[in-house]
C-alpha cells in the first residue's frame, strides 16, 4: 500500500536528493530537512535546518510522516578519524534526537536509517552477512554502530519500527567525493602519474543509487524490519576500478601505489545480500554500466558546477 507522506533528513546530500527525486516521481509526498537553501526537485517542503533542531517536533506533529529516512549524517572516514567527537555529535546525537522525536511526536512512523558497512571493519571472511561480527576500525563505524544500538533500544522498549540498511561503498551521478570521485580527479588532471593508496588488491562492494532508491522503496512498501545489507554482492578490486576508470576516461597516466592503507580504511569488503534478495531486491546496475555513467556525467562539466 501506497504511503502518503516521506520525511528526508539530509535532503541536501547525495543520497537524499537522489532519493527525493525518485521517490515523488512514485507518488510520495516528500518533505525535506538538512542544510540547503533551495527546494530540491520532488519535495512538498523543505526546511534548512541543521539537527539537532526543535524544529523537527514541529515538522513530525504537522505532517505525521508515515515513513522517516535518516540520510543527515557525517560521510567522511577520515574526517571521522580527525575529528572524532564532531563525528559522534553529527552523527550519534542527531539519530538519538530523531527517535525520540518520533517517540513523542509520530509513534507510528517508519524509521529507515542508513547505517554503513564500516560497522563490520575488516571482518574475517567474505562474503560479509548481517549476523558477521562488528569490529569497527574508525570512529565513523563505531558511531554508526551505536546509531543501530540506540535503534534497537527505541524499537524493543517504545516499538519504533524500524529498518537499518548498512550500505556498502554506494556511487552515482553527483557524487563529488570518495575513491571514484578522488581517482577521477586524479586521471584528469595534468600530472603523467598518480598516487592511490594501498596495493590495488584492496576491494569494495559498490552499490549505485538507483538501485539504493529502488531498496528502500522495497522496504517502504513491505512489512519488514531489521538490519539488511545493502549492495551489490560483487567484490570489485581497487585496481580493476582504476583501470575501468582509465578506459572510460581514455587516460594513460601511469599508476604508483602507495603500498599504505589510511586509517579507518577497510581492506577488503563483499556483502552477502540473501537476507535483502529473500525480500524481493536485486540490484540492476551492474558495475560496469554504473561507472560508465559516472565517467559521462563527470567529463560532462558538472563537476564544475
């Protein structure tokens, strides 16, 4: 059954505004949150505002969202290992918030929180399921991994329903940062070599936003709740990234690696999606098309904007 009206914190980011767009053109009522000053495409409403902000009790009595995404969150690694405490804060203090604004002002209301792969840190083997142990190795793993633990308190002692999506290493058109954005910039520029990190044996899991907005519409439409990883279920090597990113961008730099890994960085990642494909999801952007993609909106001059 079609539900009525969707709240987006961060509306302004990456996977909000992705998801914006894709979920009013299904018939959703989109109201938006986060810091961005204009109306994102798709939206009924959009209020700037940083969270934690009172606001937001104001926002929920109003409309009384059947359904509350939580996208406003830090997105940085690194920055999370900089900066830890501002991590926690933007991050553990702001879903804290969340819920219990919805604790007292909208009970009733779905919670969808994007949680991340970082949760698992480096894990012991692949592919990576949801009952794998949760070793984080930055900051940014271990405050989302508290975010799923406030999520369990709030649904076993208030019965919140609530989903938790821990996405893997997602990518799309717009996204202007992480290692596909980072080796874009790198191939394009007017260097003859360039440095990656680690030894290119390291490897990710990638998921394109279209297929994340196609999930948590899954998600929305079917009674389920949980925790459920969300990617591709293909490992992807970072050296067979750099040398797809290289054919697509027709670049012939030559390729150092540094041999170090960065703190907090993961070495190797693959996700076990039977729990989410149980349910009905099977992501339709292969990696090859999504990068592909990506290379064409990127020589484009968008990422000029």
């Amino acid at each position: 059954m079609l539900q009525n009206n969707i709240l987006i914190t961060g509306i302004g980011g990456f996977l909000g505004q992705h998801l914006s767009d894709y979920l009013s053109k299904k018939g959703f009522n989109v109201i938006g949150v986060g810091r961005i000053k204009s109306k994102v495409h798709g939206t009924l409403k959009v209020y700037n505002l940083s969270l934690p902000n009172e606001k937001l009790k104001d926002i929920l009595q109003q409309y009384k969202p059947d359904i509350l995404i939580h996208c406003a969150s830090t997105s940085s690694v690194n920055d999370s290992v900089l900066y830890p405490y501002d991590d926690f804060r933007n991050t553990v203090d702001v879903c804290a918030y969340i819920l219990e604004s919805i604790r007292e002002k909208c009970p009733k209301c779905k919670f969808i929180y994007f949680s991340s792969a970082a949760v698992y840190g480096n894990p012991i083997s692949l592919p990576i399921s949801e009952d794998s142990i949760c070793k984080p190795i930055s900051p940014y793993g271990y405050h989302k991994l508290l975010c799923e633990m406030l999520i369990k308190e709030y649904s076993g002692l208030f019965g919140i329903n609530s989903v938790v999506l821990r996405i893997f290493s997602a990518y799309g058109e717009g996204l202007r940062k992480q290692v596909i954005y980072d080796l874009c910039r790198k191939l394009t520029s007017g260097t003859e070599s360039i440095e990656v990190y680690g030894n290119g044996s390291e490897s990710r899991d990638f998921i394109h936003t279209e297929d994340i907005c196609r999930a948590v519409e899954l998600v929305i439409n079917k009674d389920i709740k949980g925790t459920f990883n969300l990617a591709s279920g293909r490992e992807i090597s970072i050296s067979m990234l750099v040398k797809n990113l290289k054919e697509f961008l027709k670049s012939n730099k030559r390729i150092e690696y540094k041999g170090e890994i960065r703190l907090g960085d993961p070495e190797n990642w693959k996700a076990d999606m039977t729990r989410l494909k149980i349910n009905g999801f099977n992501p339709i952007i292969s990696f090859e098309q999504g990068l592909e993609r990506y290379c064409k909106w990127y020589v484009g001059g968008i990422r000029d904007e």
